[in-house]
C-alpha cells in the first residue's frame, strides 16, 4: 500500500512538473531557444535573409555579454518560402519539436495568420512578427505583441497627404491579392475618403506573379496620376519598371514593405521618385549618423554584405526580447516575460524609431510613421513622424 502511494506520488510530482515545463518550454538553467520563420527561398527571401542575419547579430552581441540574467540564447530559423502552409509546418516544428520559448520576427502577414494558432496552443509569444497588419495585435490576445504602425494606418495618413501635396486628380491602386495587399489598399481607401477623395481605379495580382503588364495597362488607359502600390520587392520593381516602358509616369507610393535599398538597387535609377511609407531609417555604410556607420560597419564586416531596414527589423526585434527577458527576472516564464512587457517603454534607437510603449490592453509598440523618397538611388527621410491616432 505504501509503495502504491508513493509511486502514485511520484507520478503526480512528475505529471506536475511537467506540466511547469510545457508552460514554460524553451528555458532551461543556461539557454532560451528561441524560434523564427523567415522566407529564405522564396519570393521575398532577400528580405528574410536580412531579417535573420540581424537576428543573429544581436544574439551573438548578447551571448558574448554573457546572455540573459546567465541564461545564453539560441535561435533557430526555419524557411517558409513566404507560403503560409510551410509556416504551420514550421511553426509546428519549431514549437513541438525544438521547444521553443517564444517565436520572434516571423516575416509575412499571411504566414502569421497561419501560424500563430499552433503556438497559441502551447502558450508560445508572437513577439514583433516583420509584418505591419492589425491581425498581429488585433484581435487582442495575451500573447501577440507587435512593434510598428500598421499598413493600414500608414497609408491612411500618408496617401491623402501625398495626394493633397501633388494635387493628384486620380488615385488608384495595385496591391497584391492577400491580407497584406488589402491592407494597404483598405488604408489608402478609408484615408481618401477622410479627406473628400476615392481610390478610382483598382487592380489586384496573385501572390508570386511576376508579370505586370494588363495592370499597368488599366491604370494608364485611366489616366491615374497616383498610384498606391501593395507591393513587396519584385512587384514595386516589376510594376513602376512597365510603368515606365508605358511611358506611364504616376507618383508612386508604397508601404514599408517597400522600403528597401533592393528597389533601387535591383531597378535602377528608374526608381527614383517612389515613395514609401517607413519607421526606421536604411542603414547606410556612409550614413551621416556616426552610430548607425558603426554599427553597419560591424554588421558588413561579419556577415560581408551591407546591411539593409530589414536587418535592422530582425536586430531590433531580438534587442526588445533581451530588454523584456531582463526585466523579467532569473524566473523567466511566459507569464514573468508578459509581466514585464506589459510595463515596457522602449525608447528611440540609433535607427531613428519612435518610441514603443505597451501595457497590459495595448499589444502595439508605436503607431507613427514617416514618409521617403527615392532620390538619386538612395532613401531620404521627407516627413516628420505623423501620428496615425491624431488623424482619426
């Protein structure tokens, strides 16, 4: 009888235990794992080989600091392809199989959508996923924490103040057919009609596309002298550069998902005169702020390639983990890591972000955005931050 009981409490303390375990997989004594997905090989995988190359940096930075509260951190990056199926696969592996504490910077708005139920299940944080849709913190949910204004509200202040400033007669738009696609066009549409103007013209195109020509075609033949653009890299190129070969010369805006050295140095000087909506400043080699050419200096040395706004998204992303698992205490838990994010104020970096505050109802770091220019091959900051709260 004895020995029953004890064995029956022996299973109860395990069972128990293990269960403190699931709750806060990924930490041990010496290590948090953490996890991300990334389009390594797909459509927009220059982007993800950026983001998880800052990712990188900044963990490396971190583990010869010594790591967190003793803790050193591992991360492990899987390759969507930039097709939400693959996240959930990934989101699975990563989760169920390497036990990951929290995902950090998934790339893709669609990619997330899909993946965060399966780490909803095992109580596994969304922390500042590289995609700017309301759905990473909208509908509210304990563990979703996103860092930057929304698609949707950067176009809707930028669209209508850009259209005011270039008298524009006739607004249309090109957006990939998606989320992230009807974000943009949603923003820029709901903006206009603050401001007593329509989107005219619409044409949409399939994820992956890579032919522009009967959209382009529509949005001459209607005369557009604007177009919004809800495009990522080879779309914003593909789609000004048949523009161009029309003879068809709108002002062009995009989102920040636009808002890449790829565009101009994958299109060329036909690029110029694009803007874009952006958060964080492209971090030059020669730029003119002396900590952001150290630190790209560092960044180009280690990796031997320049680093781009998106390296500066993963690093940045990781840098915020650090901060929030710090505050957090030596009994980090998913629980102790909300805890402390929730009292969180991250103020501007070297990269020019505005500051991100976060409390226990809102799940978004800052809701202002800038606007850039392409001018001679290069980015240039033309706006000051507007803050898209003021303009509802």
């Amino acid at each position: 009888m004895k020995t029953t009981l004890s064995l029956i409490g022996a299973a109860i303390a395990l069972g128990t235990a293990g269960a403190a375990l699931a709750q806060n997989q990924g930490v041990s004594k010496d290590e948090i794992v953490l996890g991300s997905i990334q389009d390594l090989s797909g459509p927009i995988a220059g982007f993800g080989k950026q983001v998880r190359l800052g990712m990188m940096l900044r963990v490396d930075e971190a583990n010869e600091q010594g790591g967190v509260n003793g803790r050193k951190l591992k991360l492990i990056v899987e390759d969507s392809k930039y097709d939400p199926r693959n996240a959930v696969l990934a989101a699975q592996k990563l989760v169920n199989q390497d036990k990951i504490f929290m995902m950090v910077g998934h790339i893709g708005t669609a990619q997330n959508m899909a993946a965060m139920p399966v780490q909803f299940q095992k109580n596994v944080i969304n922390f500042f996923p590289v995609t700017a849709a309301r759905e990473m913190y909208e509908p509210f949910h304990k563990l979703k924490y996103s860092f930057a204004a929304t698609y949707y509200d950067q176009m809707r202040v930028a669209v209508p103040r850009l259209a005011k400033e270039k008298n524009a007669k006739k607004v249309c738009t090109m957006y990939q057919d998606d989320e992230f696609g009807l974000e943009v066009k949603r923003g820029a549409e709901d903006g206009l009609k603050a401001a007593g103007m329509a989107l005219a013209v619409e044409t949409s195109y399939k994820r992956g596309a890579t032919d522009f020509s009967s959209q382009m075609q529509k949005l001459a033949s209607e005369q557009c002298d604007m177009v919004v653009l809800g495009t990522i890299i080879r779309e914003t190129i593909g789609g000004i550069a048949t523009a161009k070969r029309l003879g068809f010369n709108p002002t062009f805006i995009g989102s920040s998902a636009a808002y890449t050295d790829l565009i101009h140095k994958l299109g060329g000087p036909a690029m110029n005169g694009l803007y874009a909506t952006m958060t964080v400043q492209h971090p030059y080699l020669d730029a003119a702020s002396q900590p952001i050419r150290f630190w790209a200096n560092k960044y180009q040395t280690k990796f031997n390639e320049e680093p781009t706004v998106f390296s500066v998204y993963g690093y940045s992303a990781i840098d915020s983990f650090i901060r929030a698992a710090s505050k957090a205490g030596n009994n980090l838990s998913t629980e102790s890591f909300i805890k402390a994010m929730d009292t969180m104020t991250i103020p501007p970096d070297i990269f020019g972000s505005a500051e991100m505050t976060f409390t226990a109802q809102k799940r978004l770091g800052s809701n202002a955005t800038r606007m850039s220019l392409l001018e001679n091959n290069r980015w240039k900051v033309v706006t000051e931050y507007m803050n898209t709260n003021a303009a509802k």
